[in-house]
C-alpha cells in the first residue's frame, strides 16, 4: 500500500517536471521573440534592411566580419626576347599568321635554349617553321610531335614519354630536345646541313630540307635586322 502511494506521487513529480520543462521553453521563446520584436520597432520600419541594422556596433562588428579577402595571383614572367627577336617575333606573326602573344613564350624559350645548347636560336625557330608552322600540337602520320617534329622513339635518352605520352607537346620540352639533337647531329656531322639533312632523316646528297631550312633561316635574320619592317620569304 505505501509502495503503490510513493509510485503515484512519483508520477506526479515527473508530469509536474515535463510541464514545466516546458514551460520554460515556451517562456524563453517568448522573451526572445519579445526582444527581436522590440529592436525592430526602435528602428522603425526602416529598421528591416540592412542599414538600420548596421547602426548597431555589434552589428556592424559582424557584417565588417564577412568581407572577403583579396587573393593576389602571382604571375609567371616570361624571359625578356633581345630586340632582334622582338623583331622577327613581328615578321613571324605577319608571315604565317599566327598570334604574337602566342609566339612571346616559344621565341624566349628558343632563345634561352640555344644558348644553353649552343645552337644559334634561329636555326631553332626555322626548324619550328618549317617542321609545325609553329604549331605546339602538330603531329605526323610518323608520330613525330610539337613544335620540332620529334620522333619519341629515336630519342629515349632524352625525353621519357612512357611516363608522360604528351612531354613533347610542352613547347619547352620539345625545344630541348630538339636543339640538343641538332647539336649532336652538327658535331657528328662537322656541318649545319648534313645534321639538318640527318635531323629530317635524309641522306640526299642535294640537302633539300637543309637548304628549305637555311632559306627560312635567312629571311629571320633579315627580319631580325629591318626594324620590324616585313620581309617576304
């Protein structure tokens, strides 16, 4: 009898606690709501945009929070091409028509290239004429690619394409190892033609894709010297 009467009074004390949990969490809501509503009449109609609500230093504090930052991008220089090449960067750009801003970084890599190499950087810009039109993507029904037609196969001592099959499709890279083909094939050859001859994998005695690459060669260096005035080729 005293177990059933203590059990009663505990379900009363238990109903009493939930209603008045809640209770408070109606009461809490209720000043909430009370509060919000009592800002927004002090600022009056207006006080619903953004402005009014900003008048308020904490507010303010808040929206100054959010402001995004400014990220600075850092940009790659290009090297600087020596006025001759600035000139024949003109002469090519009218010749074959193709951009100049597009040329900018294919000449300055010939330049840095063939001095590193020792190979004169425009007989590597006349092989690029001759070989792609300065096209970085061109490719031969042979498999030679870029801008120097380099046969991948013929020279893994040089460039690992079976770890990356587009290597020579990077103007940098496929002017590398195209002037340091030319240069082995002048020191083997003891001449500018035959390694030309030898670098198109010709043995015609008549060095007709040498003399191509020379008459090219040297309409470049006329433009080089014109002041960028065009010189037909």
């Amino acid at each position: 009898m005293f177990a059933t009467r203590i059990a009663k009074y505990a379900r009363h004390a238990a109903s009493f606690m939930l209603h008045f949990a809640h209770g408070g969490l109606l009461v809490a809501g209720l000043i909430v709501t009370l509060f919000v509503a009592s800002r927004i009449a002090n600022h009056g109609i207006q006080g619903l945009s953004l402005g009014s609500f900003t008048e308020d230093p904490a507010i303010t504090a808040m929206v100054e929070d959010v402001e995004p930052e400014l990220v600075q991008v850092a940009e790659t220089p290009t090297a600087k091409l020596s006025p001759d090449l600035q000139r024949v960067k003109i002469y090519i750009a009218k010749r074959y028509q193709v951009s100049a801003v597009a040329l900018e970084p294919l000449l300055a890599s010939a330049q840095q290239t063939g001095r590193n190499v020792g190979v004169d950087p425009l007989l590597l810009v006349a092989v690029m004429a001759i070989e792609s039109r300065f096209n970085p993507f061109a490719e031969s029904p042979m498999g030679a690619q870029g801008l120097m037609q380099i046969i991948p196969k013929w020279h893994p001592d040089k460039v690992d394409v079976k770890s990356d099959r587009a290597a020579l499709f990077d103007p940098d890279t496929n002017i590398r190892v195209g002037a340091q083909v030319l240069k082995e094939y002048i020191q083997t050859t003891g001449s500018v033609e035959r390694a030309l001859q030898q670098y198109n994998g010709s043995s015609d005695p008549a060095t007709p894709y040498a003399n191509k690459v020379m008459a090219v060669k040297a309409a470049l260096a006329q433009a080089a010297r014109s002041s960028g005035r065009f010189v037909g080729a």
